[in-house]
C-alpha cells in the first residue's frame, strides 16, 4: 500500500473511532467530523474538486421571477461596451436587493439588527439541511411547515445539526422559469406558495439554534402572508433567510454544507447571493 | 489524554510524515493537507470558527472609486420600503459589473470565453498567494511586476503552488476611500497606478498554471495601459482577474485559502464578487 494511501487509510479507521465513540450529546448533532461526512472535507479537497459542488444559484436575467409591485422591477442589464466596437465588453445592471436567489439580512424586518455587510463570515460557512415538502405543497400551494414535520425529519435522519441552515424543498423551483407559475396570484392578486409556519420558526430558532433559514420560493412566509411573521421571527433572532434557492433536488437530507456569499453592500438589507453546496464525493 | 484529543495528535503527526515524505516533484508545490497548512482545514473547522478568516471585499456605497468615463456611475442605492413607513425596510440599487471589489470573467476582453456564470464552481476555491510590491509602487506608481519579483518570491517562499490564485499587494488599498488619490490621474487625464506586466502575467499562465490573478487597484493591467495587454492575457488563457481586492496587508505570503464568488449575472462578462480568506489559526 504506497504510503499516502495507507495514512488516509489509518485516518479513516481513527476517525470512525471518533464518530463511534462521541454519540451526540444532548440531542443536537455533534459536529466532529466523520471520514464519510462533509464536515470532514479539507480546503484542499475543495481545491482538487475532490468533493461534489451544487450551484444553488440562479442566473440572474430579465425573465427572473421577482416580488409583485410597482416598485419592484425586473432585472435590467445594460451594454457600456463590446468587443467589436470597443475592445472590450462591459455591462452595467440593476436590481432590488431581495431579487433572484438572495439573502434577506436580519435588518429586513427587525430593527437595530445587522445589515448585509454586518453579517459575521463565521455565520456565511454552516451545514446545511434539506426538508422536503414537496408532495404536500402539491397538494396545497398554501402548505406550511410544521414542528410535526421537523421531529418526523428528526426521527428519520437525526438531530438537526446546532446552528446549520435549514432549508425547504417545496418543489417550487421547477417553475422558475415561469414567473406567472412561480408567483401563483388568484383573481385578487394574492400569491400562494409554501412557506414554514410561525411555530416552526420558532422551533428552529429556539430549540435547534439554528443559523438561518431557505427556500425555493420568493418568501420563507407562505405567499398569503400578510403579516410575514416568519421573517419577524427569523430576523428578530438576528437570524437571515435566504429565497428563491436553485437545484434542490441535487441536494440530499443532510450531510452537505453551504457557502454563502451576499454581495456587500453598505447598509443593505439583503442582496443577491452566491451559494454553493458542498457533498463528499461518492464512493 | 482524551480520546478526541489523542487522534488529533495521531492525525498531526501522521500527516507530518506525508508532508516530509513527499517533496514537491516537479518544481511546483505539492497540494497535499500538511498539518499546520490551510489546505488541512475542514469544513467542520470552518464552521466552527476554528481557523481566521478575511473578507476581502470592499463594502459598496456612493463613495467606492469607479473607473472613468461617461459610461461608468458611482453605486446608486434607492429606498423602496422601510421599517417606519412599511413595516418592512427594502432598496434597490444600480452599478457596472467592473466595480468595487469585482471579477473580470474571461469574456471581458476575449471572443468565446467564459462568461461570469459560466465559471466552474471549481474555480472559484484555491489556495492563494499575495506578492508585495508596495515598496516598488511607492517609489513608481507605474510599476509593473516583473518575471524577476516572482521569481524571487519562490526563492524566499518556495513554489507558487499549481492552480493557485496570484494576487499583488501594492499598497493602494489604503487609498480605497480617497477615489482622487486611487484614480491618480495625471493632467491629461491618464491613470498612475501599479499593475503586473505582460511577461509576469505570462509566465504565471505558462510556468505555474494559475487559476486567475488578482489586485487591489483598479486594473490588473498598470494604470496608464492602454492596450489592456495582461487583461488579453490572463483571459485569452481562459483565466479570471479580480481588481479592487480590499484588506491585503492582513495576509500572509501563502498558506491561506480564497472562497470566490460572484454575482451569477445571465451572460455577465464579470460583477461584483465576495472574495473571503481562510488561514490556519494562530497557535
């Protein structure tokens, strides 16, 4: 056995001593890492590609789906120069804030909580979780996540891991690129989409220690929302939600991590996003 | 000892003897884990805070230095709803792709390379490594790296690592508020500030096959450049630039890891990007 192989070997047999040996201690996950999880995948790894990537971005173009209101606007590219006439190619845009897939920062909803370029990048680089929702908001456009749905995810994957991200997959992301879809409005413009309940919410962020929330949808409140009291409970806690999130069903129910990326902008509420989810490769 | 404890020693000196085992091979580095090297860190690690990180993006505001030109704007911020009034506190806001802390893709000046979303995920997560050239720059503003200044960088910090991102600290980050004195333009109009050469830029595509470079100035190419030649180079190569890095005198030669990301704009040919980096923890 050459010898680097031989040490991955020995690491391996080392670390499942460690997984077997540190059950998790108080009903939240322990967050060691283990030889077959993502938290034990090196910067290194992540460099080799050794390791799977999911983009769980959306390109960013005129046809994305955006909140309905005169105020809000689709997104707008504009030519500054090509490389036939100038050289060089260059465009500029525009965009509100909480367009595309995107970061809402707690200040959206709550006061004295930190804007967009406040958020620790400690708090950008978390494990992820993905509840699926899909088949029930198929059956109600108006379904909400409930504390039975999260202690039924608890009973069949585990603990969810102490301040990851949690996500839903309501399914909605297939019609992104039908906006009219994707935003579902009745005769009286009211939209209808899943979102979590309140008590969910809260669940999370009081019993799970949660880092923040998602969805693929355009708001972690259910689309008849009048009052977004899950946006109030979230940002409230100094906790950010993330929406409109691509390419969740490349994703499992646990064992993967997110790197997010907000852009930075000075006192900004929220703001477009890069996020990226990492998995082991497979075997 | 502990048990969790014990292992971690096993692991380090264990990983101790891969490093020592295995020089670099072919006059490039050697991109295995090593115990006290930022390649090593987990995600576990990551998320846990346990090792430093930089964001190395400048905040956008009204005030951030933009390139000159009728074309070209300072960054609009527009309120759309807030807290007093509407419950919820929301803006929009407008900018070139090439400004502030931001990527220039491949297509930026070459016919049928990548556009920003078109770049791998893979990419955009490599080890860096920053150049320091703020003595050279504060004696010319025009100066330009030369194949001599990389060169004798490996000679006092070993290789330039394979598929790394290359990055120069010329000093001008301290005049990132002062968009006159970043600019630097003379009478005519022309622009004073330091950049990589055309050779330099070479050899670090042909010799150490670089994942992209980066700067804290406005430009890659030196300020007075009018033929944009390293910008041709480094993306006729396929290869992305990153212009108006913020932060450099917080890192090191090497041994810290770049997380890149950038707005995923449909056919953008770059945009503002969140540019964080991760080094070991100090013992």
């Amino acid at each position: 056995m050459p010898l680097a192989k031989c040490l991955l070997h020995s690491w391996a047999t080392l670390s499942m001593v460690v997984t077997l040996a540190m059950p998790p201690a108080d009903g939240v996950a322990q967050e060691l890492p283990s030889p077959d999880g993502v938290l034990g995948i090196t910067l290194g790894q992540l460099a080799a590609g050794d390791c799977q990537m999911v983009d769980l971005t959306h390109a960013l173009n005129d046809k994305s789906p955006f909140w309905p209101g005169e105020d809000y606007q689709p997104f707008q590219l504009r030519t500054i120069a090509t490389l036939e006439k100038n050289g060089v190619s260059s465009k500029a845009f525009a965009m509100p804030e909480h367009f595309g897939t995107h970061l809402d920062a707690p200040c959206h909803f709550e006061q004295g909580q930190p804007t967009v370029d406040e958020i620790a990048a400690t708090d950008l680089f978390a494990p992820g979780i993905v509840i699926d929702i899909s088949m029930q908001s198929e059956m109600d456009a108006d379904y909400r996540l409930s504390v039975a749905d999260l202690t039924a995810w608890e009973q069949a994957h585990g603990p969810i891991p102490r301040r990851s991200i949690v996500i839903l997959n309501t399914g909605w992301g297939r019609h992104w690129t039908n906006s009219v879809r994707y935003r579902n409005q009745d005769a009286l413009g009211k939209m209808h989409f899943p979102g979590f309940s309140a008590e969910a919410a809260r669940w999370l962020v009081k019993e799970r220690s949660i880092r923040g929330v998602g969805i693929d949808t355009l708001s972690i409140d259910y689309g008849p929302s009048q009052d977004f009291i899950v946006h109030h409970i979230i940002n409230g806690a100094g906790r950010y939600g993330l929406e409109n999130i691509a390419n969740l069903d490349k994703l499992p129910a646990r064992n993967f991590f997110l790197l997010l990326a907000p852009i930075k902008i000075s006192g900004g509420t929220g703001g477009p996003t890069r996020l990226f989810a990492v998995q082991p490769k497979n075997k």
